[in-house]
C-alpha cells in the first residue's frame, strides 16, 4: 500500500502480520526524495550484512532485534529506535519477533 497523502490514524505494528519463517515488507510512501517501509520479521529472521548510500532511521514497533552497524551490536525493542548511517556495513536479525519502519532519506 503506498499512500499518497493522509488519512486516519493507524496502529503501526498493526498495519502488517507476521508470516512463519519470513520477512514480510510493505511499502506506506514512496517518494523521490525517500520511503518509508514497515517489516515484520520472524524470530531468527533477518537481513544480511550491507551498506546504502544514505542514511536510514529504524524505529522498532513491535518485538525486538539485534542490529550489527560497522561491527558494533546494537539491541533495539519495541519504542526504540536506531540510524544506520549512508556507506556504514550493517546487518540485522530478530531476536524475537520484530517489526520495524524503516525510513530512508535519499539526499
């Protein structure tokens, strides 16, 4: 679902079901300038090391995660949130089920 301008309010965690064994995106906006993308991950799930070429905020709606930014291990939950910066090795895994918005600004 990409949204393309206002509405009511939502719950986050909420707006996407965990599915056995998998991760689960769904796109809320995409724009030039950025998107904004919630997942919802498995426990044990996750996404291999990589980098992006621009910064990336991730705020944790439900569960929580372990987020390895540059070598350095990271434990985010539900409220939390963490930036992934541009060209920087990162990985992440769940820890228990785990959903999060992603938010990625391209400039």
């Amino acid at each position: 679902m990409t949204t393309a301008g206002g509405g009511g309010a939502a719950s986050l965690a909420g707006l996407i079901d965990y599915q056995a064994g998998s991760v689960v995106s769904q796109t809320l906006l995409e724009r030039t300038t950025g998107t904004v993308t919630l997942f919802a991950f498995d426990k044990g799930e996750g996404l291999s090391e990589h980098t992006a070429p621009f910064d990336a905020m991730v705020l944790v709606a439900d569960g929580e995660a372990e987020i390895v930014i540059s070598g350095k291990a990271n434990r985010v939950s539900a409220g939390q949130m963490i930036v992934m910066p541009a060209n920087e090795p990162h990985a992440l895994r769940a820890v228990e089920r785990f959903k999060m918005l992603l938010i990625m600004i391209r400039s």
